[in-house]
C-alpha cells in the first residue's frame, strides 16, 4: 500500500508538472505572438515615416552594403530598390574620384568610433545611375544594432538651389532674394541688417527681428553653446554648421544651420541660417522608431520557457544582469509587461 500510495503521489506531481509546464508554454507563446505584433507595427510605422520623407533614405551596413532604400532614393538616382540592395554604396551614388575616401571613413569609423562628417550637414556631390554628378545635401548618423553599425543618410538634390545661389552672387539682389536668412550682426549683439526671408522662415518682419538682441532669440539651452561658437569666431574661426534652436513669432522654436565670419574691419559677423527643422523632426521620428523597435525586441522574451531551440535567436535580455546597462533594460521590459497586462 505504501508502494502505491508513493506512485500516486508521483503520477499526481509528474502530472502537475506537466500542466505546469505547459500552462507557462501556452502563456509565453501568447506572450510572444503580442511581441510580434508589436514588431510589425514598429516595423510598419518606420517603413511609413521613410516611405513619406521628402529626401532621400539611404542606410548601408558596416562593410558598405546598401541595406535601405526609399522611394526618393529611386528617384534621385536612378535605381530601383531591388536594383539598390545589396549594392556597395560607394560604387552606386558616389563619384569614382571619392570613393577611397567614403571606404577610409567607415574604416576609421570602425577602428576609433569617430567620424567627422556624422551629425553634420554636409554638401557633396553624387552620381546618378546615368552617369552624370550632381551636388547633394545630406546628414549621415550611426545606430548601433544587435548585428553592427547602421549608417543612415537623408540626402537631397541642390542642383536648382546651386544654380540659384551661383545667378544671385551675380546679382546686387541676393540679399533680398535669397531663401536661407542671412544676417549682419554688430560686436553689441544686435542685429544691423536681416533679409527678407526671416519672415518666411520665422514669421518676424524685418523692424520686429531688428528691434530685437540675437541671443535673446536663441534657446535658453542653447545659449552657452552659441556664446561659445561666436567666442571662437572672434578667434579667427570661420563657423560651418552650426545648430540651434531659434525663436519664432508663433512661440515655436525652429532650428537653423549657421554659416557665419567676422569682419573685423566692418566690426560687424555676416551670417546665413537655413531651417532644417523639417529634416532634424523626420531623423528624430526615425530614432524614436528604431528605439521603439529595439525595446519590442528585448522584451519579447519575458515569460517565455527557459529551454529553446539552438537555432532561435536570444536577445539580450535573456542574459543576466551583470551591469548596469542589463538593469536597466529589464526594468524598461518590467514596465513595458506591465503596461501590457502582464
């Protein structure tokens, strides 16, 4: 009886197991299939933030390869996006005489971390699919990923700007007509002279700007920053694309890219600003979806069975928390399983 008794018990805690077991199965398969839903959507929502912006997307991999290509792409250069991927970049959209140069750039980006021509903007020029150069604009940022460096780039043809640029230096009315605000600046911080396009860009006519200070307008969390920049221009320092938030009439804040040099003769800084609130809202929107992306993925494993396949892929947060950076990643899956009823 005692025998018996012993089995039963067994057979009743081998069957509790099993439910057990496969009760946590059930759940963490329900875990997962939200996971992957929450996937395609971030996916989705990525797709449609590039499939919608004005410029060209470009985004390459770390040995050079072509790993994303818009609609604008296509247009701008000529190839389709089946023709693009898996293309190097270097022998598709840039000039034979610049190639080495792009290949050096991402070889000491991955040898240092540094890269001189990220986060800025820059103008270069490119090759379209015909053959023919044409000048781009463009800013290029890295994203670190499970699998390497993405390199991404918006881009976007200034042929018509170049042209327009080159016809107004040759004509007294360039002040007046051009599209960026180009300002003149007294060593007191006041504003001597603003064209025209400062009320296209920031709604202010011309009296209301010029009865202004400039650093009045700039930022309050920008403001040490473009001190900084004017104290090396009065160094001797030609400032390039430099970047601040700007007041506009609406209350709203736009950002501008400086070109700015002193005149010290004049006593007076000449400066163009172009607004590129439009491009530094798209690359933040695209940010915040890669973001989104990474955070579905790391929390997709929470609840799911210790015991995997050898070919499934493991994200991080299945490792243990040994630093701070694995703490903090499974505080941001407890939050997000929680939100999720979990």
């Amino acid at each position: 009886m005692a025998g018996g008794g012993g089995g039963t018990l067994l057979s009743l805690l081998g069957s509790w197991l099993l439910l057990t077991l496969a009760r946590g199965r059930t759940r963490a398969l329900a875990i997962a299939g939200r996971m992957t839903l929450d996937l395609e959507r971030s996916e989705r929502h990525t797709r449609k933030i590039l499939h919608a912006a004005h410029d060209a997307f470009v985004s390459i991999d770390a040995d050079g390869s072509i790993t994303d290509w818009n609609p604008q792409a296509e247009s701008l250069f000529g190839w389709s996006r089946e023709q693009a991927l898996g293309r190097e970049l270097a022998a598709t959209i840039i000039p034979e005489q610049h190639r080495a140069a792009h290949r050096r750039g991402i070889e000491r980006f991955m040898q240092t971390g540094a890269g001189p021509a990220l986060d800025r903007l820059l103008e270069l020029t490119a090759l379209h699919r015909d053959g023919r150069e044409f000048p781009v604009e463009l800013t290029i940022s890295v994203v670190e990923t499970d699998s390497g460096c993405s390199f991404n780039a918006f881009l976007r043809d200034i042929t018509a700007q170049k042209l327009a640029e080159t016809q107004l230096r040759r004509s007294s009315r360039y002040f007046e007509l051009s599209r960026d605000l180009t300002v003149s600046l007294g060593f007191d911080g006041c504003f001597r002279s603003v064209n025209p396009a400062v009320a296209d860009i920031l709604g202010w006519s011309v009296e209301e700007i010029m009865a202004r200070p400039y650093m009045d307008l700039v930022h309050p969390d920008d403001r040490a920053a473009t001190r900084a920049e004017i104290e090396k221009l009065g160094g001797g320092h030609t400032t390039l694309s430099f970047v601040h938030r700007f007041l506009a009439r609406d209350g709203s804040y736009r950002w501008l890219d400086w070109n700015a040099v002193l005149a010290p003769d004049e006593e007076l800084m000449y400066a163009s600003g172009r607004d590129i609130t439009e491009r530094t809202q798209m690359e933040q929107a695209l940010r915040d979806a890669e973001q989104r992306f990474r955070t579905a993925f790391d929390c997709a494993s929470i609840g799911a069975p210790r015991t995997m396949p050898r070919s499934t892929r493991v994200s991080p947060s299945w490792l243990p928390a040994t630093s701070a950076r694995s703490s903090s990643r499974s505080a941001l899956c407890t939050a997000a399983a929680t939100r999720c009823g979990r």
